[in-house]
C-alpha cells in the first residue's frame, strides 16, 4: 500500500490541494464524529423527507425506464416547467433556452463562475457567507474578495461601501442568505443592481433559499438586472432533496449555450432519476411547499421567542432556514462550538466558518425538529452563563 507521505512528496507543493480552505461546516462535524446523544444543528439539513409523490414516481421510473445519458443542460420539458415555475415564482420572464440544469445548486453556482471568471480575475463574496464559492474561486484561478453584511444591521450590506478591485468580473449575491437568514430589501437589490450595471460585473444570484422566506417576498436580482444576472435555485431546500443533487441556473441564453462545453466537460450531464424527481417535484409536489415553509416559519418563530426569553436575541432571520447567535462574550466560535459539543452535547457551527465577521457568532439550522432547536438554544444560553459565574 501506498503510504500517505509518499503521496504527499508527489504532490505539488502550494498546488490546489493546499491553498484550498476546507470547510468549517465539515471540520466541526468531524469533530463531533460519532459520540452518542448529540443534537445535530450543524448542518442545513431538512428534517422533512422529501415528498413522497417524487420518491415514488423515480422509484417506479427506475423498475420501469432506461436510465440513459441526457442532453447536457437537461431535458426540454423540465426545462420548460422550470421556466414556466421562474415566471411565476421569482416574477421575471423565463423561457426553456435560458435555463440549465446543474448539480444541485452547487454545480450551478460553480459552472456561472466558471463562464465568468478568467484566471487571475478578481470576485466579490459575502462575509458571512456560504463558504464553497470561496473554494470554487481557488480552483477557477481566480481571486476572492470580500464585502460586509453588518451584525448591527440584520446582515444586510451597503453596495454604497464596497471596494471593487478594477479587474473585477463578478459579484455573488445570495438572499434569502445562508449563514444569517436575512432578506435582502428591494432597495439594497436595486443599489447591488445599479452597481454591477455601473461596473459591468456579473451577478451571481444565489437564490436556492426563493421559496423559504417567512415575511417579504426576496426580490429576483434577474428582475433587475436581466442582462447580466445568472440565478442559481435547486431543489434541495424547497423540496427536501438535498441527496438527489439537483438545481438549476437561468440567465442569457447565448451565455447557457456557450456553458454547454463547460458542463460537457466536468459532467456530461445531471443524472436521470434526479431530474425524474425535480420534474414530479413542479408537477405534483409544489402543492407540498407552503406547509413545509410554515413548518420552518414555526420553527423559525419558536427561535426568536425562545432567543429573546433566554437574552440571546440580536435580529429575526426572515427567510432560509438559520439563526446567527452571538457568542462573542464567551471567547471565540470554534472554540466555543467544540465546548458545546462536549460539554452540551450540541453541535453548531462556527460562525468564522462563514468568514471573519461572523467569527463571534454560532450558526444553528432551524431545519432540525423543533425540540432540538430549543434544546440548543438552551444549551448555548447555559454554556455562556456558567461562563460568566
Ligand atoms: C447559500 C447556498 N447556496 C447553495 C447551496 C447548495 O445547495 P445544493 O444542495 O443545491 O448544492 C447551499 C447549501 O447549503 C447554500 O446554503
């Protein structure tokens, strides 16, 4: 067998392997391994099965059909109901030719950096944000920068603030935001707009949360700035389909069709009993969504009133499924999080491993059953009281 510094003398020094920053979502995870009796928190996970119309219609697509290569951005008619579903859903014009199907958002979120982003070109992200585009920017050759979502201001950013470095292509945005939960208003959509179309950036519209939101409806960055947004939805979140690896990008169709050679390359296509699952999920499931929202808005609620009796209240989240809870008087995050996994028997993430600005807080998934929320709201509210005896 080969042994693992043989491997690591072959590798190239400084190369990919190394500049890479592995996730702190999974790193803390692996932390908390397999001990008994420990509430999961950690990861954006919903505790809702997926529909059961969808798992029965692949199950019998798999007993009956082929399972056959697809054209590379997905079948005609679930890209057609795709559209037809950004029409009335996000609220902009959509048709079969400017959507593509991905990997789960994911893949979609990589292959739009990817038709945007030469070697060496310079992209903006969110601090806090979701940490894999920082990855996917290492392994594009390009540069990550970053702008701020204020604490003090419910997470939201001031585009009136942001430093674009001049060889700038792209901008990502992501609302209904992960780690936070904040909304982004139309006004901060519209002044992220104006920008990118001053500057000539891409947006990349991480919208896989546009269904879960519990007060105003997020705004479609695509309504804004049509001519150069690329949106990124999936399935995993609005439908409980966080294995079957499934999203979606729509934006230019001349931008899609040149994307195809991309995608031919790293993937070839999604898979075939996925896209069965996303096409019974708009036909017979979408019927399913609001009670699965009103399952995340109770949980939601539940948060926020339970923050605000046990003095952990900072901001209400408005959408997506997390609650950021400030740590900071009890040192740093990781170190907390380790603390409340060993001592609580709760596991949270890190708030650093959203990226500096969070670094005094932990992220908690209000996905989890709702006896686990609590459960880890009291834990986190112990932990930080017996700290200060
Ligand atoms: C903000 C954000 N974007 C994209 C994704 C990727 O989702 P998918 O499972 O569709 O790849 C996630 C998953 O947690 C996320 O939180």
């Amino acid at each position: 067998m080969t042994t693992r510094s043989e491997t690591e003398r072959r590798l190239v020094p400084a190369g990919l392997l190394d500049r890479l920053p592995r996730s702190g979502i999974r790193e803390i995870a692996q932390f908390a391994g397999d001990r008994a009796g420990l509430v999961h928190l950690e990861y954006g996970e919903p505790s809702l099965p997926t529909p059961e119309p969808i798992r029965r219609k692949v199950a019998q697509a798999v007993l009956e059909r082929r399972m056959v290569y697809t054209p590379v951005r997905g079948p005609e008619r679930l890209r057609e109901l795709i559209a037809a579903k950004v029409r009335e859903v996000n609220g902009y014009p959509a048709s079969a030719d400017e959507v593509f199907v991905t990997n789960g958002g994911t893949g979609g979120l990589f292959l739009a950096l990817a038709a945007v982003l030469e070697p060496g070109a310079s992209v903006l992200l969110p601090d806090p944000g979701w940490p894999n585009p920082v990855g996917m920017a290492h392994v594009l050759g390009a540069r990550p920068h970053f702008y701020r979502l204020d604490p003090e201001n419910g997470f939201l950013p001031d585009p009136g603030d942001w430093r674009v470095p001049a060889d700038c292509r792209a901008v990502v945005v992501n609302s209904p935001a992960n780690p936070t939960g904040s909304v982004f208003p139309e006004e901060v959509a519209a002044a992220i707009a104006d920008l990118a179309r001053r500057r000539g950036l891409w947006v990349i519209s991480d919208e896989v949360y546009d269904q879960i939101y519990f007060d105003r409806r997020p705004t479609a960055m695509a309504r804004l700035y049509p001519e150069g947004t690329i949106s990124v939805y999936s399935f995993s979140k609005t439908y409980a389909m966080t294995g079957w690896r499934l999203g979606y990008l729509v934006g230019p169709a001349a931008l899609l069709e040149r994307l195809e050679k991309v995608a031919e390359s790293v993937a070839s296509s999604t898979s075939m009993p996925a896209q069965i699952a996303a096409e019974a999920a708009l036909v017979e499931a979408s019927g399913e969504v609001p009670a699965m929202v009103a399952a995340y808005r109770s949980r939601r609620d539940l948060a926020v009133r339970r923050a605000k009796e046990l003095g952990l209240y900072r901001y209400t989240p408005e959408g997506a499924f997390y609650l950021m809870v400030d740590v900071s008087r009890a040192g740093a995050s990781e170190e907390v999080a380790r603390r409340l996994i060993e001592e609580k028997s709760v596991v949270a993430t890190p708030g650093s491993a959203f990226g500096p600005s969070a670094a005094g807080y932990l992220r908690i998934s209000l996905a989890a059953a709702e006896e686990d929320v609590e459960r880890g709201l009291v834990a986190i509210a112990e932990l930080l009281s017996e700290g200060e005896r």
